[in-house]
C-alpha cells in the first residue's frame, strides 16, 4: 500500500519544500494550500498522515484537526506552529494529533516525525490483525492455542469433556493445568456443579485427609464439630487435584478407594459416604518414575491415567508465545486503563525466550510490563535482563525489520567507538544529524558503556 501524505499549508515554500522532499523519499504526496482544499482532497483521497499548520487562512486548525478526526478516527495528523506558539500545539495535542513540529525546523527532523508516524500505522495494523489472530485460536475462552500442540490438547478436551472419565494432566509448573482442567469442567454436562480445587502440595500431611474427606466431631485435637471434606463438596460436579504426586502413601489408598466405587469414610467416621464427583488429577513429577520408586501406588496411578493429556512447556510451543503476550497485554490494559502495544523488537526477544516459568511467567511479565513501561510502546528496553540477555544470544532468524535494525544497531555501535564515542563526528560519518543520531541511540538502547 502506498504511504500517502497529505500537506496543508498556505506558506508556498514551504509547502513546495516539504512536498519535493517526501516525494523524494518515496512517498505519495498531495498539497492544500487552505483547509478546504486540504479537507476535499482527503475526502477523495483519503490519505493516511496530513501534515497540516494550525494557522491557516480559512479554517482554525483545530476545527480541521477535529474534521478530520470525524471523517477518519484512525488519520495521523501531525500540526505545524510557528514559534512562540506552543499552546497551539499543545491543545492541538489534547484534540488527537498524533505529533507536532516548530518553525523553523530541518527537513531530518520531519523526516524523523514522518517514520514514526508511519511505524505506528504499521504497528497499529499488525495489533489489528494479531487481535484477529488471537480471537482465531482461541479454541475455548482463555485458551490460546495457535500451535498443533496446544490444538490436539483442545481436541482431547473436547472428547473428554463429553464423559467422566478420570483424567490425568501431565507437564510442567505453570503451563496451564488448571485452566485446562476448568475447561473440561466448564464444557461438561457437570458445568452447573461444583468446581472443587485442592492442592495437595501446599496442604501438611497431617491435613490433608481431612481437607480431601473429612473429619467427625473428635477424631483429632481441635476437631470441634464435623466437616465434610472437598470430595463431598465436589458431588456432581469435578474434583481438581493439583499436584497428585506429593500425596502421602495412605491418602493414595482412601483415593483408590474413591476411584473404585466412589465411596470414603470421614476420618475419625465408621459411616460410609458416597460422592458423584468426577475426578482430574495434575502433576509435573514423572510417576512412573515415582512408581518404581516405590512413592506411588501403581494401582492409583494406572487408575488415574485413564486419559492423560500432556500440556507442552512454552519452549515447545513457540507459536503460541505471541497470541499469548496480546492476549495477556489486552487484559491488563484493560485492567489498568493503558493502550500499551508491543515493538517488533520486544516480540522477537519474547519469542526467543525459553520461559522456564511457562505461561505464568508470560502473564506475570505482561502484566510488569504494563505497570511500568513508559509507553506507548513496549520496547527491548523495558523486557526484564534476562530476557534482553538471551535476544542478544540468539540466532539472527527473525523478521526483515529485526535483521535490519540489529545491522543498523551494529553499525551505529561501530562507528561510535571509531571516534571514541565523539557524537558529532558519528553522526557526519553516518549521514545524519546529530538529533537524528541521538534518536537512534535512545530506540536501540544504544548507551555510552557500549562504546567505551
């Protein structure tokens, strides 16, 4: 698509200047001499910056930044004022202009305006279509799956949701086990039951019969009245046991038992009870190998294992680490009322990553993100050290756009240290102006430690 300007402004040469000049640079311009002229030219036209000076002879400036507006929410507008005028600019601001230059200016700084006009049009594009992107894989709410991994993991839910079959998930911490098990929960003929979660590793041994099954009045100190325990809660609807591997050997037995026929006794109780809860269990420890050890009962876990489903670690699935990012990014603007978006250079550092923390470190990182980026991007710069770290490891296979800024980044480090980090000279040998060079340097992180 073409890049098309359109330059509103009643100084002739000026307007002559600034129109020669971006024609030059590739773009497809048009010029107004007043602001009806510039308004009949957008109408037909529909161009997606107009350059346009707030002091026109026909039409307040404001009044066509607010016209403009209208016919178009999403035109870049980018206001001229002279000096000595800044309030014009200023409320030119508050009215949605996207940026605003002062006369007199150099063509390089316009030039800088321009590009950034145009990077945000592209990057607001492609926010655009990965937000289509997301909506498309996401198989059930909250769960993005852009990947053939995490879409076979859909399937199987699909297929599992429908019976009450015991079903074991297996992966790694943070991967996303008990939105899956919700999942399975929410899209089940139980969805209006309960949805029961125990963590049987934060629970002390001691506990954790009582918490699973209940307790009568006496069976232990501090038993006062009875309790009925979570799998009775969790009749006729699911029971969610997280981290099934740190069970104690007799709570295995009384939840074989369960699985069997469905029946337990309240710890410190001779009354039999029964639930209808349907039971899936979680564990990011290997149980076969627990088994053969001699930690886990290898009836109860071959009676667990009716379904497993595997949830893969993020680094095995890097497809779904973007979908992932926009989706937690959309959540917490929302939450904190920003309009944060992500740079093509954050997006490739996070698909780098290996995220050892899996989808709870993404979240978590997303949400830090959005709580201290100064915005309105998201650059390499604010991504955690650990993260930059391993973007600057990694292999150069990315995007056109990230080869090309990490060749430019290079070469702008090289050249600085070839003058001992002298700026002016950096920027004669570069081609550029000093501002130009310094603009560069802050996008790229570029500091003076660097070229020391």
């Amino acid at each position: 698509m073409d890049k098309q300007i359109l330059i509103i402004e009643d100084e002739e040469i000026l307007r002559v200047t600034l129109g020669d000049f971006l024609a030059s640079k590739g773009y497809s311009v048009s010029v107004a001499e007043t602001g009806r002229q510039g308004l009949d030219l957008f109408h037909s036209k529909g161009h997606q910056v107009v350059v346009t000076d707030v002091r026109l002879p026909d039409i307040n400036g404001l009044n066509l930044l607010k016209q403009l507006k209208e016919n178009n929410p999403e035109v870049v507008v980018i206001v001229i004022t002279a000096y000595g005028t800044i309030k014009d600019a200023v409320d030119a601001m508050k009215s949605g202009a996207y940026d605003y230059i002062t006369k007199p200016f150099s063509l390089d700084e316009f030039e800088l305006i321009i590009n950034r006009a145009f990077e945000m049009i592209a990057l607001r594009r492609e926010n655009v279509l990965l937000r289509e992107q997301i909506i498309e894989c996401m198989c059930y709410p909250q769960m993005v799956a852009q990947s053939n991994e995490m879409k076979k993991v859909c399937r199987l839910i699909s297929k599992v949701a429908k019976t009450d079959t015991t079903v074991l998930l297996l992966g790694e911490s943070g991967t996303g086990k008990e939105l899956v098990a919700s999942t399975i929960h929410r899209e089940s003929h139980r969805k209006d039951g309960p949805f029961v979660v125990v963590n049987c590793a934060a629970l002390p041994e001691t506990l954790i019969e009582s918490e699973l099954f209940g307790h009568e009045k006496g069976a232990f100190t501090g038993a006062h009245k009875p309790k009925p325990g979570k799998f009775e809660l969790a009749s006729g609807g699911t029971i969610f046991l997280d981290e099934i591997g740190e069970l104690p050997p007799q709570a295995q037995a009384k939840l074989l038992r369960v699985l069997q026929d469905g029946t337990f006794e309240r710890l410190g109780g001779t009354r039999t009870l029964r639930t209808d809860a349907r039971v899936i269990a979680a564990t990011n420890r290997d149980l076969e190998k627990d088994v053969k050890g001699g930690r886990f009962r290898e009836d109860l876990y071959w009676r667990l294992k009716v379904v497993p489903i595997y949830i893969p670690p993020l680094r095995e699935r890097k497809e779904d680490i973007l979908p992932l990012a926009e989706f937690f990014l959309k959540r917490f603007n929302e939450k904190h009322g920003r309009k944060l978006s992500l740079s093509h250079r954050a997006r490739a550092a996070l698909l780098r990553y290996d995220f050892p923390g899996n989808v709870r470190e993404l979240e978590n990182l997303m949400e830090r993100l959005v709580t201290l980026a100064e915005g309105p991007r998201i650059e390499i710069e604010d991504l955690p050290e650990e993260v930059r770290a391993y973007f600057s490891e990694a292999p150069s296979e990315t995007s056109l756009q990230t080869i090309i800024e990490q060749a430019e980044r290079e070469h702008i480090i090289k050249v600085l240290k070839s003058t001992d980090g002298n700026r002016t000279r950096a920027a004669e040998l570069l081609g550029v102006s000093r501002k130009t060079l310094w603009e560069k340097m802050r996008q790229y992180g570029i500091t003076d430690p660097m070229i020391k």
